[in-house]
C-alpha cells in the first residue's frame, strides 16, 4: 500500500503579495480496497512542520482521509436509518 504526493499547491488566502495561508497536498493511492484522491487541505504550520519529511506529510493525507471515511460511514448510516424508518 502507498500514498504518493503528487502536487502540492500554495494558498493565498490574503492575496498573492502576503505570504501563504495554507497547502493543498494532490496525491495517489495504490493497493488500497477503497480509493478517494480528492486533495488534502492542510496548515501553514502543518506543512512547515513536515515540509522536509515526506512520511510526516503522507501522514497528514492518511489523517485527512481517515476523517473523511468516517464522515462518510457515518452519513450512509444515517440514510440507512432513515430506510429503516419507513
């Protein structure tokens, strides 16, 4: 299983004359069941804290994605509950 980080995009959240706000980590995912490559939101100070160690910054997806996953779990439980409702 691998996640590789394919892109990472600044954010200027204040203009493009101030410094930057925020990253935005576009990845890929291999040998994993379940496959979502929507990009990854993460701080300034995450990025800085991890911009020279590429398994911190895969962490951070892992992370994002995790909490993605069980957002999801938890609506389609919720629409399941409703069907059962009926």
């Amino acid at each position: 299983m691998r996640v590789t980080i394919t892109g990472i995009n600044f954010k200027y959240d204040n203009g493009y004359g101030e410094e930057y706000t925020g990253v935005e980590l576009q990845f890929i995912t291999s040998g994993f069941k379940f496959s979502n490559n929507t990009p990854v939101q993460i701080t300034k100070e995450q990025y800085e804290a991890n911009k020279s160690n590429t398994n911190g910054l895969r962490a951070l997806v892992v992370d994002k994605v995790l909490a993605d996953v069980q957002e999801y779990i938890d609506d389609l439980n919720k629409y399941k509950s409703g069907l059962l409702d009926v």
